[in-house]
C-alpha cells in the first residue's frame, strides 16, 4: 500500500488505543453472552449474531461514516486546506472513503472472521464467495453514500447524512437477502445460466469498482482537474447491457431482442435524469464550452461536456437506431403502447424536462432551481394527468404524457410544441444573461 497521508491520517484519529481495545472487548461480551443463552448450538448462533453485527457495523455505522467523510471536512473549515495539498485524487478517495469508515471496519473484520470459522465448522459450503461477497457488499454500500455526498457537496445541509446512508442500504440490502435466500438457485443472463450466487459476487464487485472511479472522478473535479465524460457513458453502457440481460420474458429469441433493446434505450433516458438532477448546469458551463468551441479547442470543449448532455445525445442516438432497425414488433400486455411512438415521445419529454432544468437554472436565484424544476416536473406527471383523467378527458392528458394515453400523436406533437417554446425561453433568457454579463466586462476600470 503506497503511503498516503489522508489514510493514515483517519487512522490515527479514529484508531485511538481505548476503541482498539473497547472494540473487540465489546464483540467478545456480545460473543460470551450468546455462549452462555444457546450453549450446544452455539456454532450457529454465534455465526447468525457475526453476521448481523457486521451488517450493522459496515451498513449500518459505516455508511453513515462514509456519508459524513467530506461534510464533516466541510464543516470543521478544513477541507479548503486538504484541496490545496499536494494528495492525488486517487489518494483522497480511498483514503476518505476506507479512513472514514476504519473504525467500523475494525469491528466488522473481527465479525466477518467469526462467521467464516463457524460456517466452516458447521460445514456450510461456498464460505469463502460468501466472506468476499458480504467485503463487497459493504464496500459498495459506503462508496454510494460517500459518492452520494461528494455529487451533492454544494448543496449539502447537516441532515442529508441520513439520506446519504439510506441509499447506501438500498443499494445493498436487496442483494443480501437474494444471495443468501437463493443459495443454491440458478439465474439467466442473456440465456446463459449462472448460480446466483457467483451472478451476484461478480455484479456486487463490478459495481463496487464503478463507485469507487465515481469517487475518484468527482474528487478530481473538488482537486480542480477537468474530467471527460468518457467514463460516466462507459457506465451507462454497462449498465444497459447488465439489466438487458437479466430481463427474462417467455417470448421468442427475436422477440426477446427488441425488448432488450428498449430497456435499454429506458436506462438511457433514467440515467440522463438522474445526472440532470445531480449535475450543475451553471450557465458559465455553457459559455466556456461555446468559447472553447469558438476557439477550436475541442478537447476543452469535451472536457466541458456534462455527461447528462453526453446521455441526452445518446438517447437521440439509439432512438434513431431503434427507429430505423428492423425488429419484430409486437403487441405488450398493457393497452396504449407502441414502440415507435415510445422512442419518440421519451426523447421529446425528456428534452422539453432538461429544457425546464436549464431554463430555472439560468435565473438570478440558482439557489433551489433544481427543486423547483422538479416540482414542476411533478405537476406535469402526476397531479394534472391524475385531475384530467378524473375529468375524463383523455385527450388533454395525452398532452401531458409521453405514453400510456390513447393516442401516441398527441404526445408526440404536444412533446415536440412544448420542446420548441421552452427552447425559445432559454434561448431568451441565456441572450439576457450574455447581454448582461457583456455590459459588465465593458464598464471601465479605475
């Protein structure tokens, strides 16, 4: 392990001598005490009681650790300082991320090395992907909640902690409890068969790994160094193709493929509202990549992208795919749907949603843009069609919705008029900010 100061740094805060003894004193009473209730079964019992105490060691305690890594910097006036030293990205995120959460990982070595010596002991099999899967499991669930915190760093306040541990959770228990309930099931991936298991250790590990460069990535851009949005499209490849593949319906190979593809092209269209939300749409992002553009730097027009501009563009790319391909069509369970009229209505409201973004954005008041854009979006999707629907007037909520609504022509060409006047609204209120900030730089100096 190379020396890195922001590692040792936690570990001499967090490591004290009495929580070095006072961690496995505390373990061993929880140990002794679970001896002294089950006597002869006290091999099982003692692995079920490893087992939950290193889930709330390392779900529990060390997300909300990892959560708190960066707030608590920004809170006690010292992370200007650590942006201003010499520790390479790479350095900072690990060493936040694993120093953060050592002391909880401490006590979560000790209960994961109890659950392997009892499950050896009762014989129970494949222990050794069980220990690595539940190390991944945990790692995953800190690096979201780490992740979470640094993507919202600018916007943060004291109790977004608990969100940030509350997603980190989310994205680890449902895979807990699959794996271990389904130890000796098989699941398909693309008509191949794999054990659930081994599915589910080489899936928790892959994205592991993508949240640790998720990290790395947005502790550049805290280091002031530009990042490209090649990696976030490589995830978002990813990511289609894993979940395409896990979706299993009873239905022709061909078949089976233009599904595939469409759900594909459906984790395209959440992805980009997942980073349009989280991501900063500062206007001055829009006025350097327009300069870099002017000036024929194009890697400082790339380096400028935002990737949800980068998922919107590839959006529009397999929708055009997917229009022209030549897949065999068919009828789903579910009334008002067709695959043609679905492309093209997500690309629509998905720009006229980003336009609504941008457009709150570019106000003076940026502060709750993001809120506000969000509420709107929630008016538009839920309440009005819900007040239209009881109103009976199906048509006027075809308007409002992208599909799900008797005629697929009004959404498209309500999403299409709707795109176009929020154009002109940004496009007017970015003239007034250009013609704003023109007149500012041209007032003479003293």
């Amino acid at each position: 392990m190379n020396y890195n100061p922001e590692f040792l740094r936690n570990v001499w805060l967090e490591l004290t001598p009495h929580r070095l003894i006072g961690m496995p004193a505390v373990l061993l009473a929880i140990f002794f005490l679970t001896y002294l209730i089950t006597g002869n079964g006290f091999a099982e019992s003692a692995r079920m009681v490893a087992l939950t105490s290193y889930f709330i060691l390392t779900l529990l305690w060390g997300t909300r650790m990892a959560g708190e890594a960066l707030l608590n910097e920004i809170q006690d006036l010292t992370w200007d300082q650590q942006r201003m030293s010499s520790i390479s990205p790479w350095s900072m995120a690990w060493g936040k991320l694993f120093g953060s959460t050592i002391f909880p990982w401490y006590g979560a070595i000790i209960c994961l090395l109890i659950y392997a010596l009892t499950a050896l002991q009762l014989n129970q099999s494949d222990v050794i992907k069980y220990v690595v899967f539940l190390l991944a499991i945990a790692v995953l669930a800190q690096a979201v909640a780490l992740l979470s915190s640094v993507q919202t760093i600018k916007i943060y306040h004291r109790s977004a902690s608990s969100v940030f541990m509350l997603l980190g959770i989310i994205a680890a228990l449902p895979l807990v409890s699959w794996a271990f309930k389904a130890e000796t099931g098989f699941l398909s991936w693309y008509g191949r068969q794999f054990r659930v298991l081994d599915f589910l250790l080489l899936s928790v590990c892959c994205f592991a790994a993508w949240s640790l460069v998720g990290i790395y990535r947005k502790m550049r851009e805290e280091l002031q160094f530009r990042n490209t949005p090649v990696y976030w499209f490589a995830f978002c490849v990813f990511v289609a193709i894993y979940l395409a593949g896990i979706l299993q319906m009873p239905l022709p190979d061909d078949e089976l493929v233009t599904v595939r593809l469409f759900t594909a092209y459906t984790v395209f269209i959440v992805l980009a509202y997942v980073m349009v939300m989280l991501e900063d749409k500062n206007p001055l992002m829009i006025r350097r990549i327009l300069v870099a553009r002017q000036q024929r730097n194009w890697r400082g027009v790339f380096e400028n992208t935002p990737c949800w501009f980068v998922t919107l563009l590839s959006v529009y790319a397999l929708g055009l795919v997917l229009m022209f391909y030549a897949y065999p069509d068919f009828a789903l369970a579910g009334r008002y749907f067709s695959f043609k009229s679905y492309l093209a209505a997500m690309a629509l409201f998905l720009t006229r949603d980003v336009l609504i973004f941008i457009f709150f954005n570019m106000s003076a008041n940026r502060r709750r843009a993001d809120v506000t854009a969000i509420f709107y979006l929630l008016l538009l999707y839920w309440l009005l069609p819900a007040i239209l629907g009881g109103m009976n007037l199906p048509m006027v909520k075809a308007a409002l919705l992208p599909f799900g609504t008797p005629d697929d022509a009004i959404s498209i060409v309500s999403g299409l008029s709707q795109c176009v006047i929020l154009g002109v609204l940004v496009l007017q209120r970015w003239r007034k900010l250009y013609q704003k900030s023109s007149a500012i730089s041209q007032i003479p100096r003293s």
